[in-house]
C-alpha cells in the first residue's frame, strides 16, 4: 500500500507534476523508510496525527496503513488532486492550505495529536517552532528534516549547531534525534542527508520566566553569538541585571543553558 519509486514517477508524469524546489518537493520512494517513520512515530489506531506537506502521499498511505487517522495539509492544488486519488477509502481528510498560515485551533480538535511528517525543508525551522509556541494541541512531533536542521533542534550548549531553535525545543519539549536519512530514498534526489528528530512537548516548560522577554534576549544573544553577552545584549541587560542573574558578562550566548537564560530574564523583569 506503500508507494514505491516506479509509482511516484508514474503519478508525476500523469498529473504532469514536476517537483518544486521553491516548496521542498522531495517524495519518498522507499516504502521502508516510511515504514520506519510510522514505527519511530508509534502511531496506531485510535490515534490523531497532523502530517504536514504530504506531497503525493508516501508518508500518508504509511500512515493510513497503521489505522491511524491522518490530517494532511498540503499547499500545492496540484499535489491535492494527486493526493485524494492516491488515499482514496482511507481515512485521510486533505487541507489545502499553506501550513505556515493555517488556524490551527480550527483544524485539531482535541490536545493530543502527534505531527508526523517530511517537512517540507524550507520552512521547517520557523514551521517546528511556531508549532511549539502556539499550538499545544500538538503533544508529539517525529518529522524528517535536513540533517544540519535536526542538528540545530535538538543541540545544546558549546554544540557548533546550538542556537534559538535549541533553546525554543528545550523550553517546550524534550528532543532527540532518532534516525538518518540518506538522499536515495527521494525523489528528485536532494543535495543534502537527512534526519529524524522526535520532540515530546513538556507538560510545562522547566523554567518560570517570562517567555517572550526570554527569547529576546536568546534572538539578540545568538544574533552575535561569538561575542560576549555584555556586548551582544547590552541593550537589554544592565550590569546589575548580569549581577542578579549569575550569569557572567563574559559569557557567550552559545555557552548559555535554559537556566540561564532564565536567570538573565528574570533578573531583567525585575523578579530575581
Ligand atoms: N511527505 C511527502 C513525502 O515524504 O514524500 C512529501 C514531502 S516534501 C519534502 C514537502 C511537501 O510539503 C511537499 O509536498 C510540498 O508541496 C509541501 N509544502 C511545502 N510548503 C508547504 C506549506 N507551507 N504548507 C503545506 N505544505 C507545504
């Protein structure tokens, strides 16, 4: 029930699709990979899943196979009109619509869905956080994307890769990468390997700061990560704020955990 690479091709060129790289059009043609999504997501019957950017539907017939029911949004029409032929009689309900622009409290009806997807690449930082702040419907993520991505997720300190996105998984969720993609398994073959991460929302996040001011001084502090904090955020932390944190002037935003992080914030809103 799987799609394999001879199918793919041969649903492309009927519908006279030709993948885009401007939407991160790379299908899996490996049903065992998409099997092995499915088993890594621990989907089955009874369960909600949000699978975002579909494509011709791989992941989705993997899914639909595991009895789980699917919600899948997919922004190209064209693809939509590939995608219903393909999951027709499943249990599959398409949205057509751009993931980035959706009202998600519409669309998910209960707080216990897992997103379990291929993202599409291009959007799948700002996708993956967005989720994270604004939609806590969604208890679980397990989505490929590319390598150097999953490496920026779930990073921590002194980590080359550590940066916002880190510390905005380390607020909302435990993350860990849980497997590697090599490029063979897509079609059009991208440049670059890709991975899976798997990201458990936490019931609360582990600190008690003001989340908003917390991430201004995370944006600021890694928009000039190599320098010291007392000059990446003198804007925005005074040295008796630096004071009360605990946290050194000296310090670096990439040495920097979410205690910290916190410590500065509260230090900065006056509630150390
Ligand atoms: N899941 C399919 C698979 O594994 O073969 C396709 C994955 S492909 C990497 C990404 C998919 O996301 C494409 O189908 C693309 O059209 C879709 N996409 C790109 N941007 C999107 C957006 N903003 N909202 C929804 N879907 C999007």
């Amino acid at each position: 029930m799987t799609l394999t690479r001879t199918e793919v091709r041969e649903l492309l060129d009927r519908h006279g699709i030709r993948p885009k790289r401007s939407l991160g059009q790379n299908f899996v043609v490996e049903p065992n990979t998409v099997r092995r999504i499915v088993e890594l997501a621990a989907v089955g019957p009874g369960d909600r899943v949000l699978e975002i950017g579909p494509g011709v539907g791989s992941l989705t017939l993997a899914l639909a196979e595991a009895g789980v029911a699917v919600t899948a949004v997919e922004i190209d029409d064209a693809l939509v009109g590939v995608l219903a032929e393909t999951t027709a009689g499943h249990d599959v309900v398409i949205v057509h619509a751009d993931a980035m622009a959706v009202d998600w409290s519409d669309l998910l009806d209960n707080d216990q869905w897992t997103l379990v997807a291929n993202l599409p690449y291009n959007v799948s930082v700002p996708l993956v956080c967005d989720l994270l702040d604004g939609v806590p419907a969604i208890r679980r993520m397990v989505v490929m994307v590319q390598k150097e991505v999953a490496e920026r997720l779930v990073a921590g300190p002194g980590d080359g890769a550590y940066g916002l996105p880190s510390v905005k998984v380390a607020y909302h969720a435990v993350g860990r990468m849980v497997g590697r993609v090599p490029p063979s398994v897509f079609l059009p073959r991208p440049r670059v390997d890709s991975a899976l991460v798997e990201l458990v929302r936490r019931e609360a996040p582990t600190v008690d700061a003001d989340s908003e001011v917390l991430f201004d001084l995370v944006r600021a502090g890694f928009r000039q990560r190599r320098k010291m904090l007392r000059r990446s955020l003198a804007s925005l932390v005074d040295e008796a704020a630096f004071a009360a944190s605990g946290v050194a002037p000296t310090a670096r935003a990439e040495e920097l955990g979410l205690d910290e992080w916190a410590a500065l914030t509260a230090a900065v809103t006056g509630e150390s």
